[in-house]
C-alpha cells in the first residue's frame, strides 16, 4: 500500500474513532432522532469499519502510517466539533447534534471517497469493497439527518 492511500486510510479511521464517541456521547439527543436499529446500528457499522480499517493496514504493512494519521486527524475533527458543541448541553440538543454531524457526515464521505479512489488505483479489492460500504453508510446516515434537519427548520417558523 502507498503512504499516501495509507494516510487516507488514517483519515477515515479517525472519523470512525470519533463517529463511535459522537454517537455515544449525543446518544440522548440522537434517540429523538434516529430509530431504535439506526441508533444501535450506524455506531456498529462504523466499529466494524474500523476494525477491517486495521486490519488491512497490518496486512499491507501501512498500520503504524495509519494509526499515525488517523491520531493528527482525529485532533482535528475533536476540535472542529468542540468548537461547534461548546456547551454540554449543545449534546443533548438535537438541532445542534445533527447540524455538526451533517458536517461530520459530509467530511466522512469525502474521505472515504478519496479511499475508494486510491483502492480502487491500488487494485486492494477488500479495500475498494469497505470503502463503498463506509461511503454508502453515511450517505444514508446524511440522508436521515437533511430529513429532520427540514423538519426541525419547519418547527422554528411555529
């Protein structure tokens, strides 16, 4: 594996850490929002992502490169959504838990976008296979979270 797709990989193993605490952390705010299933089910894929994440950096010798990356990047994505979540009760508030996972969805999908793309170039099938699976996942996640971001709007104007 190429440094540079192994530093994309840290990248997205970053945003799993921190999708897992997200989803851990905003869980009442979230459970207003999201089904029963979405809410046990999004956090688990994402754990298994990044549980393939490592182990195909250790099968491809990227692993210290990965976990490198995905630690500098995981600072950046903790303080961007510090800065957004400032008070501990933005947490329990689900207005502003869906409007920064919108952006955190939105990063999410870039990144593993970019993943693919260097899979895909690496020819690392098992690879190129998780990272439709991680973009399709939270394609789906930004799904739900536009549909109530539109509700929550509608509410404001009552």
């Amino acid at each position: 594996m190429h440094t540079k797709l192994a530093i994309k990989l840290g990248e997205v193993l970053a945003f799993c850490e921190v999708g897992i605490d997200t989803f851990k952390k905003g869980h009442n705010a979230l459970k207003q929002i999201f089904s029963k299933e979405d809410l046990q089910q999004i956090p688990e894929e994402i754990s298994n992502h990044r549980d393939e994440i490592i182990r195909i950096a250790e099968e491809h010798d990227a692993l210290d490169h990965v976990r490198k990356k995905a630690q500098a990047t995981g600072k950046k994505i903790e303080s961007m959504q510090d800065l957004y979540l400032q008070d501990e009760d933005d947490w329990e508030d689900p207005a502003e838990m869906l409007e920064w996972l919108g952006f955190f969805e939105g990063g999410a999908i870039v990144h593993w976008s970019l993943v693919s793309g260097g899979a895909d170039t690496a020819d690392i099938a098992e690879l190129t296979d998780l990272a439709h699976a991680g973009n399709q996942l939270h394609r789906v996640t930004l799904d739900i979270i536009a549909a109530y971001i539109t509700d929550i709007g509608a509410d404001t104007q009552q």
